[in-house]
C-alpha cells in the first residue's frame, strides 16, 4: 500500500477521494467529487470533471477530458456521473462526458481501450474489452458489446448499438444496430460476413463459429424457423436472436441482401 504521488503542479479538489498507490501527473485537474480507485494514472494536464469515477488501474492519458457535462438539449444540470473500469486506458485528447438524468451514469466497462481522440457521448455503454479506435464517435445512448472493435473514425447515431465481438471497418458510420460476430463497414455501415478472425481470437470453436455463421445466412434470407433452431442448439446464436428482437432503430443490412 502507498500513499498517492501528486505532482505539485496538479489542482485536487479538496472532496476528491484519491486511493491508495494514484499517481497525479503534472497540470492535471481533479475537480470535487472525483473518485480514483488504487493504482489509477492520471497523467499530464488530464481533466476530470465532478462526477467521474476512475477503476483499479486504469490510466487516463495527456489531456483527456471525463465528465463534462453532456451536449444535450435535456441536461438541466443534475448531478451524474462517468463511470470508468478497472484497467482501462483512456489516450491522450479523448473526451467522455457524464450522463444526462440525475443519478445516471456513462458507464465504460473494465479492460477498455479508448484511443487517441475518441468521444463518448452522455448514457453512453461500453462494455468490457471493447477497443474505439482512434477519432471514433459514439453519439448519446449509444451502446458497444463486449470486445466488439470500431475502426478510425467510426460514428456511431445516437441509440445505435454494436454487438459483441463485432468489427466495424475504419470511417464507417452506422444509423442502426450491428449485429454480434460480425463484419460491417461502410456510410451507411452494412453486414458483411461473420468476424471469422475475432472469434478464432476469442478461442471460440469451429462448431460454434459454423452455427453463427448459418444463423447469419438465416438472418439474409429472413428464414425464422431455421434461425430459431440453431439458437435452441447454439447460446452465441441465441444471443444474436435476442440483439435482432431488442433492435429499437433496426439492424443494419447485408451488402448481399437481406
């Protein structure tokens, strides 16, 4: 256990709750109401506005700015909060605002990689293991699944959501769901097969990735009652089901179809 090492130059609110072995870099800002679990980085000129919560571990980078009120016309001011997890790395610029709603919380998840000038808007989920590339743009509400990867400058409309293990291709912008295991890109972003590479990282095996990859075509062809039968076999495909019934703006489409 350690005593937290502030940089003499850094301005700590008086409530600002830091833990045991934080480390504060020069010129950063912890305004009152911060919370830093143990062992959290704050490096050089970072910001943390009222209501941000940092993880066991994680590192916020140079001049990133968490917890500023959210850009929504709704906002009135109430105390909300951002929620960062456990060893997430927040780079250098990025910007992740807290929630609009008083007592809701922008929740991005633990093992989170949020590159250099990516933005997360307010009530914004991320779950764990999730990778936004460089200059990507979650608009509010919006939702990415577990380990799921957006390229450079994707942009994600408010609401939208991105399932589990999906990858979405580099500048593409999406206005509806991407669905779990799969490949999309484009403006506006389209399915284009299953995200073969990703779940072979993931060690899923070949049976499982066979059984997502048929629900995929079911899914093209609007087949139900096959669709149906392999998620009574198959939980991944399940899941896939589940995200396709819960869809609110609907799934984006196939290049193929469907």
């Amino acid at each position: 256990m350690s005593a937290p090492r502030i940089h003499p130059s850094a301005v700590i609110a008086r409530t600002a709750e830091l833990s045991d072995g934080v480390a504060v870099g020069p010129f950063a800002v912890l305004e009152d109401g911060v919370a830093i679990g143990p062992d959290a980085v704050i490096e050089m000129g970072a910001v943390l506005r009222s209501g941000t919560r940092v993880g066991a571990g994680a590192r916020i980078g140079p001049y990133a700015v968490i917890g500023s009120p959210p850009m929504d016309a709704r906002f009135r001011g109430e105390p909300s909060f951002v929620a960062i997890g456990a060893r997430t790395d927040v780079r250098e610029h990025a910007t992740i605002h807290r929630a609009t709603g008083e007592g809701a919380t922008t929740h991005i998840g633990a093992d989170v990689l949020v590159m250099t000038g990516a933005h997360v808007s307010h009530n914004a989920v991320v779950a764990d293991g999730a990778v936004l590339t460089t200059h990507v743009q979650l608009g509010g509400h919006v939702e990415i699944g577990a380990g799921a990867v957006l390229g450079a400058g994707v942009m994600m409309h408010q609401w939208t959501r991105v399932g589990r293990w999906a990858m979405v291709g580099a500048t593409s912008a999406a206005n509806t769901d991407l669905l779990p295991f799969a490949l999309a890109r484009g403006n506006p972003a389209r399915h284009y097969r299953l995200n073969a590479v990703g779940l072979r990282r993931h060690g899923v095996p070949q049976t499982t990735t066979s059984a997502i990859q048929s629900a995929l075509r079911c899914l093209r062809r609007r087949d139900r009652d096959a669709l149906a039968a392999l998620a009574a076999a198959t939980p991944e495909v399940a899941e896939l089901v589940a995200f396709v019934d819960a869809s609110q703006r609907g799934v984006a489409r196939f290049v193929t179809g469907g």
